[in-house]
C-alpha cells in the first residue's frame, strides 16, 4: 500500500527554521514537530514562566492543527519535554486546558537542555479524518 506524505505548516506557529516541517500528514495521522513557545508574529520567545510558555506552545500547535483541518481534539499523543521536572504541576495545569477527556495518551521527560533555552517543548500525534 502507498502512503501519502506532505508537510502542513501555518502562520499561526513559528516557521520551521532548519530542515524540517512543522507537520507532516501521513495517511491518516499529522506528526506535528516539537513547539517551544516562540510568538509566531514576532519569533521571539514568550516572557514569562512555564505556564505562559506552555500555553503560547499549545496556540502553536493548535494553529498547526488547524491548518490541518482538525482541532487539538484530534490529538492522541503527545511528548512533553520540560527542562526541570519541577516545572510539571504548573505545565499539567496548563496543559490540562487545552484537552477534552479523554485526554491524549503522553509521556513527560526532563532533558537537559531545550532550543532557545525555553522551559518547555511538546511534539504531538494526531488522527486526521
């Protein structure tokens, strides 16, 4: 069987700046590269703490998925990459907004170091129609 591939980017989140697309539809399923908290307008990163950068991160994935057709309803996996495991209460509760029950499947893991020096990435898997 032949796969379709092609890659899905929008305004609504910070241009790819090396070689790769901010999603590539697969079939059925949109793998959306990972987002830090970069204004998409400005491409400068969000000030504040890790809730204002997990939420900026979370617009950046929503306008991906829009591009895409689907909302962050279509979402059912996702990787959280957090610089300081301490951070995750106040990322879950972000995080925790932006998705209806059932909530995706997730892993969390702490990394020494994000681009940017952001405090926060999330990379997703979704179900197109």
């Amino acid at each position: 069987m032949v796969s379709t591939r092609a890659s899905v980017s929008s305004p609504d989140a910070p241009q790819a700046i090396g070689p790769y697309s901010q999603a590539i539809r697969a079939g059925n399923f949109l793998f959306l590269s990972g987002q830090i908290p970069l204004d998409p307008a400005t491409g400068e990163v969000v000030a504040g703490d890790v809730r204002a950068q997990t939420r900026r991160v979370l617009d950046n994935m929503a306008g991906v998925l829009s591009a895409a057709g689907v909302s962050m309803g279509a979402v059912v996996k996702t990787t959280v990459f957090l610089i300081d495991l301490a951070d995750f209460t106040a990322m879950n509760e972000v995080y925790a907004t932006a998705f209806e029950t059932p909530a995706p499947a997730r892993s969390t893991v702490q990394v020494s170091r994000l681009p940017r020096d952001v405090r926060v990435e999330i990379e997703a898997i979704a179900l197109l129609p």
